[in-house]
C-alpha cells in the first residue's frame, strides 16, 4: 500500500491523513516516559545523611502552598498543586509550559 492508500484509508477510518511526503509518527505516541513530580530539594553533608534515622525532618527549598514541579524525562513542562485522588497523590497542574518554549530549553 503506497502512501496516497495509506491516507485515503486513514480518511475512511476518520483518522487525520498524513500530508505527502510527511512521516506517520503515530507510532512514538506508545513511548513511555519517566515523570517526576518535585516537592523541593535540599542539599546535606555526606555526615548529615550517614545520621539519618526515621522521623529525621528534612528542610526542602520550597515553602508550603508553593506550586510542585512537573518533569518529563528530566525537563520541566508543568507545575501544579497536590491533589487527592481516591486515597492517592495526584497533581492539578496550573501552569504548563508553551511547546514553543519546551524547544528552546532542547537546544
């Protein structure tokens, strides 16, 4: 099947048609990625961390209420706010980051 098949079958299965010459990268859209969300960081002595024990409280860089940060494969894209969910963390995010500006911080 050439690639004027490929998009005319696309077409009946309401799916968009690729442009000629344009690749189908549907396929990455399976990929995982790693995503991290960040409460604060701290930095310790080696001596601090061989002392710790359970209870230890560890003083991060982000004051409470501050918005949490959102990583993709180690690049921010968003940040948002702890949420509960069915006795679970989760995150609404309020702020995400422009793809044109997600570009810039690649190069």
């Amino acid at each position: 099947m050439d690639d004027t098949q490929a998009n005319q079958a696309a077409n009946q299965q309401g799916a968009p048609a690729a442009k000629e010459g344009e690749k189908n990268l549907d396929f990455l859209l399976d990929i995982p990625l790693n995503v991290t969300v960040e409460v604060g960081r701290s930095k310790l002595l080696i001596k601090e961390l061989l002392q710790m024990r359970e209870g230890k409280v560890i003083e991060l860089d982000k004051l409470a209420g501050e918005p949490l940060d959102v990583y993709v494969n180690s690049r921010l894209i968003a940040r948002g706010e702890a949420v509960l969910v069915n006795e679970k963390f989760g995150i609404r995010l309020t702020d995400v980051v422009s793809p044109s500006e997600r570009l810039e911080k690649l190069g």
